[in-house]
C-alpha cells in the first residue's frame, strides 16, 4: 500500500478545538470579523486564515480566544475553560516545565 492510499485512509486532517470555537463564534453572528480580530489582537484576514485552516492559530490567540469565550460567551464559556487548559497544558509541555521529579513520591529516608 503506497504513502497515498494511507493518507487517504485516514480521512482529512483533525480541525483543533480553537479553530471549531471560532468556527461556532462566527456562525453565532455575536461578533463580526473586525471585532473578532480586534480581541484576538490579529488583522481580520488571519481570523478568515484560522477559520479556513490555512494558518495554525497559535498559542497565545488560542488563550485570546478562551477568556474571550469565558468571559463574554455564556453559551461556550465551558468549551473556552476547557480550551484554556488546553492551551495551559501545551504551553507547559512546550516550555519544558513540567518537572516529573516534583511529581513523583520519594521513597527515600532521609536519616
């Protein structure tokens, strides 16, 4: 079986829970793309980029756009707190910083 036919076999590629977010914000109408920029802090044609998928929303827009759902969606400020750990949790494994030393009990005595 040659690289295509696997590559099709596995369908299209994953869409991130930022960009299905961003997605269901725009589809909701509550902010119009110049506003959305405006709180992600990009130009509206990167929105129209991450919504598209043609640009990877980075971190710190995926963080912008959690508390912008936590804070000023009720109907996804639960999937905005779950994108933010999201973020946390990536942002810690990428930074090198989860120390699994601290995290594992010691069985040693000291005398």
């Amino acid at each position: 079986m040659g690289q295509t036919a696997r590559i099709q076999e596995q369908g299209p590629p994953k869409t991130s829970r930022a960009v299905r977010l961003l997605r269901q914000l725009v589809d909701m109408h509550q902010f119009d793309r110049e506003r959305l920029a405006c709180e992600l802090v990009v130009e509206s044609s990167q929105v129209d980029a991450y919504v598209a998928g043609t640009l990877e929303m980075p971190l710190d827009r995926q963080l912008c756009l959690a508390l912008l759902l936590i804070e000023r969606v009720p109907a996804l400020a639960r999937q905005g707190y779950a994108l933010r750990g999201q973020v946390i949790a990536a942002t810690t494994y990428a930074s090198h910083e989860l120390n699994t030393e601290a995290m594992r009990p010691s069985f040693r005595r000291d005398r």
